[in-house]
C-alpha cells in the first residue's frame, strides 16, 4: 500500500494548517459541523479533526460503497 501525503491547506492565509500521512484516499465526508473529517480508502478509514490531527485508523474489508449505500439510506 503506498502512503501520500494529505493537506488541509488555508487558501486565503497561504498557509498548511496540517499534514496526514494516509494510503491513497478515494471519499472525504465532513462531520455536519466541520469539526471532523473521515478519508476514506479502498481498505481504511481515517478520522481526524479540521486539522489532521489525531487521526484514528481502521481497516476493513466491507466495500467502502456498501458503508455509504447505508448512511445515506438511514438519512
């Protein structure tokens, strides 16, 4: 699995407000409040706040369509 590098970077400031390492991301959904971020790849699911910062990790092997098929029928 090969790593990239994600950015949360501040358009009008110019400014990198953080830096995640994560395998290549495919979906990013944002919390209702924007305080948190999922990303989203073939095998994992990364949370972390507006930031990038404390970052949880979870691998899976349900297709990550399946995971939003089900959130966006439960709405």
């Amino acid at each position: 699995m090969h790593a990239v590098q994600v950015v949360m970077f501040d358009i009008q400031q110019r400014t990198t407000l953080g830096e995640l390492s994560t395998p290549f991301i495919k979906y990013v959904v944002w919390s209702a409040d924007m305080n948190h971020v999922a990303l989203l790849s073939k095998h994992a699911i990364i949370i972390a706040n507006k930031k990038l910062g404390n970052a949880s990790t979870g691998t899976t092997c349900i297709p990550q369509q399946t995971v939003l098929s089900v959130h966006a029928s439960a709405e």
